[in-house]
C-alpha cells in the first residue's frame, strides 16, 4: 500500500510539473512590441520518425509532445534532426491585423509555415534556399512571412530542416519593426561593407603602385571575406544567384575555405614564413591542398555535412594558426608582427564565437552572431596598420641602408659617391644661371708622420675632428666631404673667389687653433688647402675644377704647409 501510494503521489507530481511547463509557455499578444527574438515563446518537437506532416504535427502538439523551449533563439548545430515550432497569437480586437513572422536566418534547407485556427490550416508557407530566390512570397534575404490574424486564438506551426546549422532566430512584430530591424541592419552592412572596400581599394592601389606581393594577397584576403559574408548573410543569393538554389548550399562553406587559404597565404608572405619557419610553411601549405581538395571532393559529391565540418574546421584551425604565426614573428623581433598578432586575436575570438553560436554551443545572440563580421572588420584594419608599419620599417631600413653607402663610417661626412649625386643638381643650377662656383681641397698636414708617432686610434681621431671643423665653417649652402685618406673636398655654390678664400683661412685657422691631447702630451694640427674658382661654369667641367684645386692645394703645400693657395 506504501508503494502505491508514493507511486500515486510521483505520478500526480510529474503531471503537476508538465502542466505546469505548458502553462509557462505565454501566448504572443498582437497588441505588443516584441524587439527581441521570441524563442521562450516556443515549444519545440523533433522529428525522430520520419517526416511529419502538419495534421501529424498538430496531433502531437495536441497530445502534449511538444516541450517548452528554453532558449531566446533555438539553435541546434550542425546536422540537427528536423524540428517542429509553434506558438499561439492571441489577438484581442475586432478586425485582422496583419503581423511579420521573420526568420533571421539565410539558410535552412526547407522552412515550412502554417497558420492554423481550430485545427484547420488557414494559410501555408513553404520556402527555403533549396528553392529559387523568386519563390518566396517577401523579397527579403531572410525567411519573412505576413499573416492577418483573425480575432482569437491562432495557432503557428514551423517545420524547419537543415543539414547547415538550425538556427532558428524567430521575430514577431509589426510592419514598423520589421523596417526598423531592416534599417539597422542596413546601416550595420552598409558601415561593414564600406571600411572593407575602402581598405581593399586602397591595399590594391598600393600593389600597382608598388608591385608588393603582400598588399595582392591582402586584397585577396579581403574579396574573399566581402565573398563569405555577402554569401553567408544570404545578399549573395538575394542579388546574384537567385535562380541558382543549387549553388547557395556549397558556397557558404567553400568560400570559408577559400577565405582562410587567403588569410593564410597573406600571412605567409607578410610574416615571411617560408624563409623564417620552413618546415611550418609545408604543413601549412599540405593543410590548404588538403582542405581545398577535401571540399571540391564533398561539394561535388553532395556531402553537405562532411563540407561543413571541413569547413568550420579549418575556420578555427586557420584562426589560430594566424595568432601562432603573428606570435612565432613576435618573438623573431618583427614590428610590424605585434599589429598581426591583435588582428589574429580579434579574428579568432571572432570566429569561435560565431562557429560556437551556431553550433548551439553558446547562447545565440545578435553579439555571438555577428562576432565574426566585427572581428574580421577589426582583422582588416589592424592588418592594415600591420602593412602600414612594414612600409614604414622597410622605408627606415632603405633610408639607413642608403645613408650608409654614402656616408663615410669614420667622419660622417658625405662620401665622394655621395658628394657627385649631391652636386649634380646644383652644378645643373649653376650651367643655367650662369652662376660663379668655388671649390677647395683640404688635407691634414703630416698625416702619416702623425699616424707612426701616436698610432692610428690618434689619426682616427684627428680626422674626426678635422672634418667636424670643417662642417662647423662650411655654409649650410655647401656640400662637405671626405675625398679619400686625409682629404676633404668642400663646394661652394655662388661663391666668388674672395669669399671661397675667407671661408677657407677661416677653416685653416680655426683647425690650427686646435689642441689634442695624446698620452699625457698636448699637439696641434694643421691643414692646407688649394681653392679654384670658376665665374663660368659653362667654361669648364667639374672635373677639371677638382683638378685646379687639388694642383693648388699641392702648391700650398710646397709654400710650407698651413696656408691657402688660390692661383699657380
């Protein structure tokens, strides 16, 4: 007797609790705003048996199969077994109202819709990307449908079917909700779509301008995201394939292919990788053969499932292989890596968000769906950023490389290779203006005597100050430079011989006022120097004129040293 009255009681408290969840599920009231998706709304049955029919359906929902939704949005995975929805609207006034029934989701398989009162079926939807674009009763990218609903209660029937992921982002409103969602999704597209072009025309204006391997790869990159997405949101079939159905299931996950071979190969160049990580390079280029060939294989053979596992695979594989590259060229000491590696980090968190969504394996929101779209669009800029600061590194790099060759190491003057490209251009200026130039050769005094008594750390030294010396006097006007060994040569535009020759005794004096200590002793240097002067250039070459002063810097130092000699 116990037993069966603890059996009883069991038996009244499981009934209690089902009524109870039946009683929880609410009514959608068509008096009200509903801005957020209606999944807590629903009530939800799975097809195990085969196929149902509506009657069939409705039957089980009559008979208490169909169990209370717990999620805002009902989202079930890849692969999920057909399902049934269905909520009661209740409409309190006198006339129809007509209310949108909305599936944010561009595409489920086959997506069947029945408004039904007292058991009879009153208007029938039956829709899907499996069906040409131009067969959906509301042009629209996502699943739409307007009811007028009748005074009373009504009933809506779903049937949803989908090897692609079942979500089931459900929205109820009014016509006014219904543009008010279509506005800001407008606006969001529109302001997505719009850097992306920006940053892709302007990458690709760079590559014909600069012919860089890495800005091609990165437009690429970007076509094939702008591909994916237009794909994935359903504009592609809405505006390009419409009458192509057949197209619309294997796109979607080929181009998440295609997008991350072209993510992947961007950054291969860009890091360097081949060069840096060899072996890496290998496995990275077998992966995108083998996930290129595995999808063609599965789209070809209809293996729609197999496709998108392959597909949202090698998504999350792609995304963490580029912040291990972006990491792996952080640590080699790049720059420009450090831009990489929070534009892979952006992309990442954004793509196992929404891989994660619509796997039902997190809550699906309007944030978790579109975490992909946000984190690619902060991938873009910060890859850009990443170009931009290679551009700026290489450019610092030729700079320096450039400064070198024609700067000498030990003075930092100007070298005799730089000294003729900086003169060129003046001695241009100077044939046609007709202008007077002057030209003087400089060289230190005894230097080897200098050398063999002190070393040549002290003749290092004094060459040193020497050519600071002369940098000091010289014009900003003239150009100053190490001719070779302990000679300098300095030019001196629209100078007539007076001045050339104050400039040059000023240099003399200030050089032999200078005191050196070496080893505890103190010594002075001295320096002559040959001055030519030219009033026509057309007259003579520059060559020559080198060659005037350098005979003359000979005769000052045939005339004792220390002085300037400016005729003979």
């Amino acid at each position: 007797m116990l037993i069966n009255k603890i059996c009883e009681l069991l038996f009244i408290l499981i009934i209690s609790i089902n009524l109870s969840l039946a009683a929880s599920v609410k009514a959608i009231d068509t008096s009200k705003n509903y801005k957020a998706p209606i999944g807590k709304y629903l009530q939800i049955f799975h097809e195990k048996d085969g196929p149902l029919n509506v009657s069939a359906a409705l039957l089980a929902f009559n008979n208490k199969h169909f169990k209370p939704s717990e999620q805002k949005v009902v989202s079930k995975g890849l692969g999920a077994q057909p399902i049934w929805l269905t909520f009661d609207v209740i409409h309190s006034g006198n006339t129809s109202v007509p209310r949108y029934l909305q599936v944010d989701n561009s595409w489920l398989d086959k997506l069947d819709v029945y408004f039904v009162r007292n058991n009879s079926v009153l208007e029938t939807f039956k829709t899907g990307d499996s069906l040409s674009f131009s067969d959906r009763v509301i042009d629209q990218r996502f699943f739409a449908f307007e009811h007028f609903f009748k005074p009373g209660k009504t009933t809506v029937l779903i049937r949803a079917e989908s090897i692609d992921p079942m979500v089931l982002p459900l929205f109820f409103m009014d016509f006014k909700g219904t543009q008010k969602l279509s506005t800001l999704e407008n606006y969001g597209y529109g302001f997505l779509y719009g850097i992306v072009f920006a940053l892709l025309a302007y990458n690709f204006i760079l590559y014909l301008a600069l012919k860089k391997t890495a800005y091609l790869l990165y437009s690429n990159y970007l076509v094939s995201f702008l591909l994916l997405n237009i794909s994935y949101t359903g504009h592609g079939f809405q505006w390009l394939w419409s009458e192509y159905p057949n197209w619309q299931q294997p796109l979607n996950p080929l181009l998440m292919i295609v997008c991350s071979v072209s993510g992947l190969a961007f950054a291969c160049v860009f890091l360097s990788v081949q060069a840096l990580f060899p072996t890496l390079y290998r496995r990275i280029v077998y992966a995108c053969y083998f996930f290129i060939i595995s999808g063609i294989f599965a789209a070809i053979t209809g293996q729609q499932l197999i496709l998108l596992l392959l597909a949202f695979s090698f998504t999350l594989i792609f995304s963490c292989m580029m912040a291990i590259l972006g990491f792996l060229s952080v640590r080699k000491g790049s720059q420009s890596a450090k831009f990489f590696l929070l534009a892979a980090i952006s992309a990442i968190i954004g793509a196992i968000s929404t891989a994660l969504a619509v796997w039902g394996k997190i809550p699906f929101n309007t944030l978790s769906f579109h975490a992909y779209e946000i984190g690619m669009v902060m991938d873009a800029i910060l890859l850009a950023f990443a170009l931009a600061k290679k551009i700026q590194l290489n450019d610092k790099e030729k700079y320096l490389a450039l400064k070198l060759a024609s700067t000498d190491p030990l003075t930092a003057l100007n070298n005799r290779r730089a000294f003729y490209d900086l003169l060129e251009p003046v001695w241009e200026v100077s044939i046609r203006n007709n202008r007077e130039v002057a030209l003087m050769m400089i060289d230190i005094d005894k230097f080897k005597l200098l050398n063999d008594s002190y070393g040549h750390g002290y003749g290092d030294q004094a060459l040193v100050l020497v050519a600071q010396m002369i940098r000091d006097e010289a014009r900003i006007s003239d150009i100053v430079a190490r001719w070779g060994g302990e000679e300098f040569i300095v030019f001196l535009p629209e100078t007539n011989l007076a001045n050339a020759i104050n400039i040059a005794d000023r240099i003399r004096q200030t050089i032999a006022a200078l005191v050196m200590r070496v080893e505890q002793a103190e010594t002075t240097l001295t320096v002559s120097l040959g001055v030519a002067h030219c009033t026509d250039v057309n007259d003579i070459s520059l060559d020559e004129l080198i060659s005037i002063a350098d005979k003359r810097l000979y005769s000052a130092k045939e005339q004792g040293r220390n002085c300037v000699c400016s005729h003979g």
